[in-house]
C-alpha cells in the first residue's frame, strides 16, 4: 500500500501479504494516524477494486473511497515516484 498527499507530498509505503479486510483497514488506520499525528486529515483515498471491501469502514471514518482501475492508480504511484 502506497500513500501520497496531493499537496504536501508526504508518503507512506506499506508492504501488505495478506490483504483480507481486516488487514487492509489495520494498514489504512495506520496510514491515517501518521497523517493525523502531522496534522492532517484524510478525506479521500483513491484505490483499486481490491479496497472495496473496506467501503462501509472508511465511512464510518468519514473519509471517502474512489475506486479506480489498476492501470490507473498504477500510473498515479509511477508519477509520483517519478519513473
């Protein structure tokens, strides 16, 4: 998992073996806690079809998903990393 603010470009990686829906909100937590503890809050997380399953608990978390193709949260990781 891959996290990148549009703005500030703060990032986070996160290597995930077993993407059940527990584990994939406990990394998404994770995530938010380190954006939280710099002071900012996450509203959207762009994601393939794979993070689905974790709709109705980033709602409750108020932070919206998008979910997208493969190829194209692939191609935002290549532009962000800058390959």
């Amino acid at each position: 998992m891959f996290s990148t603010s549009r703005n500030i470009h703060f990032g986070t990686a996160k290597l995930i073996h077993n993407k059940t829906k527990t584990r994939i909100m406990t990394s998404i937590r994770q995530v938010v806690w380190k954006y939280h503890a710099r002071g900012f809050r996450i509203c959207n997380i762009l994601a393939d079809v794979g993070f689905e399953c974790t709709r109705d608990e980033l709602s409750k978390m108020v932070v919206m998903l998008n979910v997208t193709s493969r190829m194209n949260t692939s191609q935002k990781l290549n532009d962000t990393l800058g390959q």
